[in-house]
C-alpha cells in the first residue's frame, strides 16, 4: 500500500512545472507575444 503524499510533497513536485510555465509567459511578454506595438492600435 502506498502513503497518500502530503500537500507539501506536491506542492515541491509541481512546482518545477508552474515556474516553466511562468518563464514562458516571461518571455512571450519580452516579445510581446510575438505583436508589434507600434503596430497595434
């Protein structure tokens, strides 16, 4: 039988996940996800 794991063992599981996650929002904004805004009106 397997222990059900604890919200903090998850937590520091996923948390690898979120923070790509979050570099790649990064850098679209850096790119301002691929728009020109002097382009943009």
């Amino acid at each position: 039988m397997t222990a059900k794991p604890t919200a903090l063992e998850t937590y520091l599981q996923r948390l690898p996940m979120v923070l790509d996650k979050i570099k790649a929002l990064r850098q679209l904004a850096d790119g301002h996800f691929c728009h020109n805004p002097d382009a943009i009106q």
